[in-house]
C-alpha cells in the first residue's frame, strides 16, 4: 500500500509538471495560483510517508524479519 501511495504522489507531481509545461512560463510567476499548487504538491508529495525508497526498505525489513514466538 504505501508503495501505491509512493506512485501516486510521483504521478501527482508529474501531472502538476505537465500542466506548467503546457501553460507556459507565466505558470511560474508568484501570483500564478497553478504556481502555488506545484510548490504545494511539489513539499506535500516527498513526504516520509511517500517516500518509495523507505517503502521498499520496510518492505524488505518486513520480509526477512523472523518471528520469533
């Protein structure tokens, strides 16, 4: 699931690029609101809880940990 959340976030931040693309660099002035949201989307998608390098990494943890009961 959080590996999910990962490509979300990724995929989130790369429709928000696209949208600055197509509109031109008048999309990157600080009145823009399009330019507020990419710097919100931008903060809010690296979030730790986001982040696919530390979902993997718990997902190997989880994998290889042994319970010992």
């Amino acid at each position: 699931m959080r590996q999910d959340r990962a490509d979300a976030g990724r995929d989130c931040r790369a429709a928000v690029e696209r949208m600055l693309d197509l509109h031109g660099g008048s999309g990157f002035r600080t009145a823009n609101p399009l330019q507020r949201f990419w710097r919100d989307v931008a903060v809010a998608s690296r979030h730790p809880q986001l982040n696919a390098y530390l979902a993997v990494e718990d997902y190997g943890t989880a994998l290889t940990t042994v319970d010992r009961v």
